[in-house]
C-alpha cells in the first residue's frame, strides 16, 4: 500500500515538474530568482561593505569599480543592492509562507466545517479585506520606528509578521472555496463511511488536493509581500535604517534625484526584476497543475 | 431590491465594529504613545505631561476610551488632533475631494484605455498585437507604483525641458501652481504624472483579466446559439460576447478598491497631492492618532458604500441576478 502511493506520489511530482519546465519563460524566471538568490546569499563577497562611507568619494557615476555608482555618503550601491535583496526575499519568503500558512488554517476550518464557525470567520475576513492594508502597515510600521523594545529590534521579522497578518485572507477565500467543493466529494464520504476523523479528511484527502491553486497564489502573495515591503520602507515606515533595502535605497535616491537621477533607477529595477520573476513562475505553476483546476471548476 | 440595499448596509455593521475594534486597539494598546516626543523634550516637566494625559483620557481604561471615541465617531466627531489642535473631521472633509479626483481621474483612465485594449486583444488571441499586449501588461503589473512614479518625475520634470521656455515638461508637486488656485486646466495638467503613476498598474490588470474573460465567454454556448442564428460576428462579439464578459470586472473593480486607495497614498505621498493619503502619511510620522485612526475609518467606509453600490450595480446590470 505504501510502496504503491510513493510511486503515485513521484509521478506526480515529475509530472508537474515536466510540465513546468515546458513553460519556456517561467523556467528561465527560475533561472533569474536563482541568480538573486545567490547574489544575496553570497553577499558578502564583494569588494565593498554595504555601510562603508566614503564621502570624498559620493556620487560616483556607474564605473569599473563601483559598478552601480556611489551614493550620497560614498557607499557602494551595488553591494547595497545585494544586501537589500537579502531582506527583499527573506521577507518576501517568509511574510508569504506564514499569510498561506494561517489563510489555509482559516480556510480549511470554514470550509469543511460551514456553519456559525464558517459565519465568524467571514465576517473576519470581510473586515480585514475591507481594511485599507497599506494604513494599517504604516500604523505599525510608525510604532515600529520609534520604539526601541527587545522584539521591535529585529523589525525584519517585525515586518514580516506585520505583512502576514494582514494577507491572509485571499488564501483563506481561495482554500475556503476548494475545500466547499472538495468536501462534496465521494472519496471524502468515502473516508467518513470508515471512520475518518475530520482532522484526518481536511489532512490527508482534502488539503493534498489543493496545493496545486495553494502555490500559484502563493506566487502571487510573494511578489505583493515584496512590492509591499519595498513600498513601506520607501515610505519610511518598513525595515529600518541602516539596514538597507531596495525600498530604503530607493528613497534616499529620491531625494537625489537632480544630482544622481540614476540611484533610483538600480533598486527599481531589482524589484522588477524579481516581481516579473515570481509572476512568471506563478504563470508556469498555473499551466503545470491546469488539468487539476479544470477538473474541479467543472464539477 | 430596497430591501436588499437596506440588508447590505446592515450587514456593513458588524464589519464596522470589527474594524473599529481592531483598529482602536491596535493604535491604542501598542507600546509608546502620542506623547513619547513630549516625553523627550526637557523643557516639558512630568507634571505637565501628565496633565496633558489626564485631559486627553489616556489614562483611562481601554474599554472607557474606545466608549468615548466611539461615541463620538457616531456622531461624526472624529476627535481633535494632537498636532493640528483641529477637528479630525474638518482636516479629512478638505482632503477627501483631493483624493477622490485622483481616484475618480485614475479610474477613469483606466477604464478608457484598459477596456479596448481587453476587447482587442481578445479578439484575435494569440496574434501579435495579443501577444504584444500580453507582454506588456505583465511589465506594467510588476512595475511598482512608487517607482514609476519617480520615475515619470526624472524623465519628465527633472530631465526633459521644454524647449522654448527651458521649464518642466509637467509639473509635480501639490494641485496648483501658485497662483492659478481654482484653475481647472492648471489642475488636470498637475494631474497627468499622478495619474499616470496610478492607472498602468490597473490598465495592465483589468486589459488582462477582461481579455481572458472575453476568451471564456466565446466559448459559450450561447454564443454558438447566436453565431447559428446567423448574426454577424461584429454582432456577436460586440453585443453578446462584450456584455457578459465585462460583469465580472464590475465585482472584481469593488475587491479591488481598498488597493487603489493604497496607490493613491503612495502617489499622493511622491507627488506631494494634498489628499487624505499625504495627511495621513503626516499624522503617521508625527503619530498624531487621532488623524490616523479617522482615516483609516473613513476610508473603510468609503470602501464599503463602494461595494454595496458595485453589489446593486452588478444586479441592475445582470438580469438574471434577482435581490429579494
């Protein structure tokens, strides 16, 4: 029975994994994410210190050595770029994987279970979608400049929480609707009929059934938690200085714009980049599962 | 179809009183306060900081102070702020047109340029022109609006001059030029960056979701039904096709509103427009709470009318959905 299921299991997975592939775009997208992906991870391997400043040496146009220019106090900008994009998908990542983790929780719970529990958290949900995101995002993001508490120190993980809490809810919509029509399914009466607790039917039959839909909003999710990011710190209120990211970077470009118009043009272009890459992907996802979500709209 | 008005904006109640909740709470409960820059100033004594707490509440119970705020709030009293020593409600009533004529303005725009380009499209799929705009539109979508919006300010303010008088092609910054208040074309040539910022994002959105659901639609049966009866293509697609595939934008325009309010913020804040975005972003970096917590409920508010007026929309425009 086991050795049978891994086999079904694998299938699967190289199947998608095919089909994924095929998607000409969306595998060189994995190939561009990769390439940012390392770049920050490896950081710390080039020539200059994000934080070193030179002043002497301040608005350097793009050259050999500072390959994108130096900013107003003579920092290498590419290595801040880098930098940047260490917590750019840091946050990305992780602000995506804890929205979808308590958007499925949330849900799964509506949707199998219906009644006064499905009403509540609705009517939840309705009011954090009502909720204009980027205010509340700037509220917190307020109280997270001026406080100098222990856990406000990190405000990476501040924000990531911050953005993941208010991103649930499309999960929450999307794995809601999937599990109305899963439930109606004959292998989950299949499963009632022998004695299959609920947490076993929403683990083991339903929830394996949704993770194609589950990804590709999960692509989604992350390239708005990245645009999100990079917006609250432009506007000041996301990761703070001087941590740099693309947002922050941005900013200070902003205000250089007379003298060195091409500082904004580097971590726009990074966040571009990276939202195009994820698009594409999320794009790719879509085709590789499409057989699967056909089956289920039509039904 | 009253009755159904009057249930939805019953049901808006609860939802109300949830963000209320919320949102007092989260202001309110986080560590620090409206006074922690009072507190740093030296020349302010304790004693004095504590008279100013004690005239604004603060020390009262949470339970107590949501009480009075909400009270308030029913009464169209938003508080005073902190800052400003104004009524929030007098401080939001001069933003709020501001933004609406960026919104309306942005919105506008989109529709004109996003829905031919949707229909276009999709009526010739996978043909250049469609491919073309394919790739496009998912540029457009992961551009983000702040840079694009200093981006549309390098290129057009900073870099490119008018030849003849050597000035900024478009303006940026504020409604007016000093001196022009009140001048309509002064104000829609200050509103060309702005919304350009805000609508290439939405155009490339909604150009792509109308064209996939034009792509739908033409696979109806109904549309078959009406090419059997031998109407003409044109006909078909134009009047058949077209009007069954633009319904799901109008639910899709209300889901979505709450995000174009947040462009307009960034955009307000790049731009310097003086709209409820720009105050906020303010009353954000001076913590005033009173301002932050009336916009944040007004603008929830005008979300909400938004998508009950889309909800009544949908039923004038879809006969086969019938309110009872």
């Amino acid at each position: 029975m086991n050795e049978l299921q891994t086999i079904r299991e694998q299938s699967m997975t190289a199947l998608i994994t095919r089909r994924f592939f095929k998607h000409k775009l969306a595998s060189l997208a994995i190939a561009v994410l990769a390439i940012l992906v390392l770049a920050s991870v490896f950081a710390n391997f080039t020539r200059f210190s994000p934080m070193q400043q030179n002043p002497t040496n301040n608005f350097q146009q793009p050259n050999a050595t500072h390959w994108f220019g130096t900013d107003e106090l003579g920092r290498d900008v590419f290595s801040r770029i880098l930098y940047g994009g260490r917590v750019s998908l840091t946050v990305g990542l992780f602000s995506t994987f804890f929205s979808i983790l308590l958007g499925v929780i949330v849900g799964a719970l509506s949707g199998y279970f219906g009644g006064w529990l499905d009403s509540a958290l609705m009517r939840v949900t309705d009011a954090f979608l009502t909720f204009p995101t980027i205010f509340v995002l700037i509220i917190l993001g307020a109280f997270l400049r001026e406080q100098q508490l222990f856990i406000l120190q990190n405000s990476v993980f501040v924000v990531i929480i911050i953005i993941a809490t208010l991103s649930w809810m499309w999960p929450a919509r999307l794995v809601r609707g999937l599990f109305l029509v899963l439930r109606e399914k004959e292998f989950v009466s299949a499963s009632v009929a022998l004695g299959g607790s609920s947490a076993r039917i929403i683990m083991k039959h339903i929830l394996p059934n949704c993770i194609g839909p589950i990804l590709v909003s999960g692509t989604l999710q992350m390239a708005s938690a990245i645009i999100t990011e990079s917006g609250l710190s432009y506007l000041g209120f996301g990761v703070q200085p001087p941590t740099p990211t693309w947002g922050s970077i941005l900013s200070t470009a902003q205000n250089q714009v007379f003298r060195a118009p091409w500082l904004a043009f580097y971590p726009g272009v990074m966040i571009f980049i990276t939202v195009m890459a994820i698009n594409y992907i999320g794009d790719g996802l879509r085709d590789a599962f499409d057989p699967y979500v056909i089956h289920t709209e039509k039904q | 179809m009253q009755t159904y008005a009057l249930r939805r904006v019953l049901q808006t109640i609860p939802i109300l009183f949830i963000i209320s909740i919320l949102l007092f709470l989260m202001v309110r409960a986080a560590p620090g306060g409206p006074l922690t820059a009072a507190r740093r100033n030296p020349n302010i004594s304790k004693e004095q900081i504590e008279a100013i707490e004690e005239k604004l509440g603060l020390n009262d119970p949470l339970p107590v102070q949501y009480g009075r705020w909400l009270g308030g709030l029913l009464q169209g009293d938003l508080g005073e702020s902190i800052k400003f020593r104004r009524p929030v409600s007098d401080m939001i009533a001069e933003r709020i047109p501001n933004t609406l004529i960026l919104v309306g303005a942005s919105f506008l725009v989109t529709l004109l340029v996003a829905v031919p380009i949707g229909i276009w499209s999709a009526r010739k799929p996978y043909s250049f022109f469609d491919y073309a705009v394919t790739t496009i539109t998912f540029i457009g979508q992961a551009i983000p609006v702040y840079w694009l919006g200093l981006g549309l300010i390098i290129i057009f303010y900073v870099t490119l001059k008018n030849p003849i008088t050597d000035l900024p092609l478009f303006p940026v910054g504020g409604m007016n030029t000093r001196g022009k208040e009140g001048d309509i074309l002064d104000t829609l040539w200050h509103l060309v960056l702005p919304v350009t910022a805000l609508s290439l994002g939405w155009i490339a959105w909604y150009s792509r979701f109308l064209r996939s659901s034009m792509l739908d639609v033409m696979h109806q049966d109904y549309i078959r039904t009406a090419r059997a009866k031998g109407l003409t293509e044109r006909w078909v697609y134009y009047k058949h096709a077209l009007q069954n595939a633009i319904l799901p934008l109008v639910t899709l325009i209300a889901l979505d509103l709450p995000s174009l309010f947040a462009g307009a913020l960034f955009v307000e804040t790049i731009f310097s427009w003086p709209g409820m975005g720009r105050l906020f972003w303010d009353a954000a970096k001076g913590r005033d709470y009173p301002v932050l917590l009336g916009v944040v409920m007004i603008t929830a508010v005008l979300i909400i009318v938004c998508n009950i007026l889309a909800d009544l929309a949908y039923g004038w425009l879809d006969p086969q959905i019938k309110y009872e």
